[in-house]
C-alpha cells in the first residue's frame, strides 16, 4: 500500500478517483474539485491549499480524501471563529489547520473515498493519513466537514468531537407534479406559493432552465456577475469566475440546472444547482433587479419542479434561511467531526460543543411547529 500527498487533484487519475464516489455527487467529483484549482478558486490567495490524499495498491487507486491545509476559516459554513480567537489571545497558533470539506460548499457526502464494501479497511488508513500530515504542519486540529452519516458515525466512534448545525431541506413524496406538492400544504401556505409565483408572471418575467450543454457563454458571464455582484453586496469575497463555472459546465453537463430570468428580452437574475443521482443543491443566486417573488421562484419552485420531473429525492438549497419552511422545506441537522490535535481549552470547547448541540435541538424543535404541510 502507497499513501500519496498532492498539492493538485490533476496529479491523481479522474477515471480513478470520480470510481470511488456514490451517488455521482458534483462536488466531490474530479471535474468540480480540479475546476476550483485550474482556476485560482483556491490556493494561496484564498487560504485553501490543496494537500488531497491518494492510496494506491498495485498502482490502482483505492482510496482517496479530499483535504486543504487552511490558513483561515472562510467558505466552510461550520464557524469556529471563536475558537480561533482564543488561540490567538493566550498566544497560541490556530492556523494551520487540515480540513477535510468542498470548498464554498455546505452540502453532505463522502469525505472518505474507497471502493465499495471496503470501508473498514481504508477509515482507519486515511485517518492515519491526516493526522500524519497535521502533525508534519503543527495544525491545531482536522476538521471533516458535512460527512456523510455513515462516516460520522465512525468518525465520533474514534474519539471525533461533533459538531451540529441545521439547514432546511425539501423531500419528494413521490409528486407527480408541482399542484401534487402543493396539496399537501395547508391552504394559507399553499394560496401564499401561488400568489407568489403569479407575482413574477405577471411582471412579465420568464424562465429558462438549461443544463451545461444548452447554456451559452453570454449565460455563464451573466452568472458569474450575478454571482459576484451578491457577493460583494451582500456576502463578502467571491471566489468562483467566470472560467469555473464554464468548465464545470463542459466537463459535467448533465449535472447543472442553471435558471436564468428574463424581462423585457434582459436577463435579470439567474439561480445555480447541481445535482447527484438523488439530490439537488442549491448554490449561487444574483439579480439584476429587485421583484417580489423572484428570488423564491428562481432558486426554489424552479428546484422543485426539477426534482419531481427528473425523480430526485432531496433538494439542499444552501446553509441557513427559515423563510424556506413556509415553500416545503423541513429542518434537517447538519454534522460535522472535529480532532482537536492539541490539549489547549479541551474542557471549553467540549462544553461549547454541548451547548451548541442542545441549542439546534431547541431550534430545530421550534422550527417543526412551523411546518405548511397538512395534519395527517
């Protein structure tokens, strides 16, 4: 067995790594991954440098993990600022530290990647793995962010502080169409998503929905300046251009739900998903243009309608936002694992760790009585 360290995902072969995946998932492919880098989405400038771990036996790849030594703590969605900062006021370094994670993404899956059926025998290998590269880097810590369940439930079995979180997410109950989900709500909830979508209409304001394929590169510069232009405004450094998302598009075509409006011949604000074989997510939004309604209808009924025509399961819009429970979207916790490889504070963060865990119960309990669906 051979145990590998690349600062570039295109030192590793793509046929290899993208066999180890389930559920065909966007992010964790080689395509997505090797994007991020051809483009300058990660790296130094941003804090994210690649440090992807590659098993091989017999020159075969067998396992994988996508991994970033981490200068800062932007583009993960599980803050530990605080943390941080009680590192650096007794003196201490916080920074380096590994991560485990996709980039600017907080969306569940695979963090350890292996043949299937082999799991027991390559958890243990790519753990090791980490902690020798942490130790090499003096990292404070390695943090495996959204996990799958499986491998969290590992993960805290070999000492892993867990750490929870909530996003809204929607479930198709096998709805043949749109007015099947809309049934389902109670009547002021259901009159409410009507009343919306009839809002944008009648503005005159129309849809398109393309995959990579039909998308053209005006489409990619119009959401690329979406993109930026919501970032700047509202959410701090933009990271993704124009060249990402364009070659993301050629390299997974099939994988890309790209919701572009128009009014009056003008694109105006566009919406960005992806999609496994199960699952839609929700990424980036931007306008042009303020309309009451729109934002919803882009980056939400437009997802829905996609799920129940393609037979999608799930649909993961994004971190965060309770205006999502009134368009069919349930509370859903979020977990990620945590090894702090340092005895600085461990009794602090245990207790900050419990304490944010009953504080998601709590919220995820009153959140639940909010729900639009029907009493059954």
């Amino acid at each position: 067995m051979q145990i590998d360290v690349f600062s570039h995902i295109s030192q590793i072969d793509p046929q290899q790594w993208n066999a180890l995946l389930s559920d065909n998932n966007p992010f964790l492919r080689h395509e997505f991954l090797s994007a991020l880098e051809n483009h300058g989405c990660v790296g130094e400038q941003f804090g994210w440098l690649p440090r992807h771990i590659a098993v091989y036996q017999d020159n075969e790849l067998v396992a994988a993990m996508p991994l970033y030594e981490k200068y800062n703590s932007y583009g993960e969605f599980v803050f530990d600022n605080a943390w941080a900062q009680a590192w650096q006021q007794h003196g201490l370094q916080y920074f380096p530290k590994l991560v485990s994670a996709i980039p600017y993404t907080p969306a569940t899956g695979q963090r350890m990647l292996f043949k299937d059926g082999q799991e027991q025998q390559f958890y243990p290998v790519l753990l090791h793995a980490c902690k020798d590269i942490a130790r090499q880097l003096d990292a404070s810590g390695i943090h495996i962010l959204f996990p799958c369940s499986e491998q969290l439930s590992w993960l805290e079995q070999q000492g892993a502080w867990i750490r929870h979180d909530c996003q809204f997410h929607w479930h198709n109950q096998n709805y043949s169409c749109f007015d099947d989900f809309l049934a389902q709500l109670n009547a002021r909830k259901r009159k409410n998503i009507i009343k919306e979508r009839r809002m944008v209409a009648e503005a005159g304001v129309t849809l398109k929905c393309l995959n990579g394929n039909q998308a053209s590169d005006n489409d990619w510069q119009k959401m690329s300046d979406f993109y930026h232009h919501t970032f700047e405004e509202k959410w701090g450094i933009p990271t993704l251009n124009y060249g990402f998302f364009k070659e993301v598009a050629e390299k997974l075509p099939e994988q890309i739900l790209l919701v572009l409006a128009e009014q009056d011949g003008q694109c105006i604000a566009g919406a960005l998903m992806y999609r496994s074989d199960s699952t839609l997510y929700g990424r980036f939004w931007g306008a042009d243009k303020t309309l009451k309604g729109l934002h919803f209808e882009a980056c939400y009924y437009q997802g829905i309608e996609y799920c129940i025509a393609q037979g999608l399961n799930v649909f993961e819009p994004g971190a965060q936002g309770e205006h999502k429970i009134a368009r069919g979207f349930v509370p859903t916790m979020t977990r990620s694992a945590h090894f702090m490889l340092q005895e600085h504070f461990s009794q602090a963060l245990k207790n900050f760790i419990a304490h944010e865990k009953q504080h998601i119960i709590n919220y995820m309990e009153q959140m639940n009585q909010h729900l639009p669906y029907r009493k059954t």
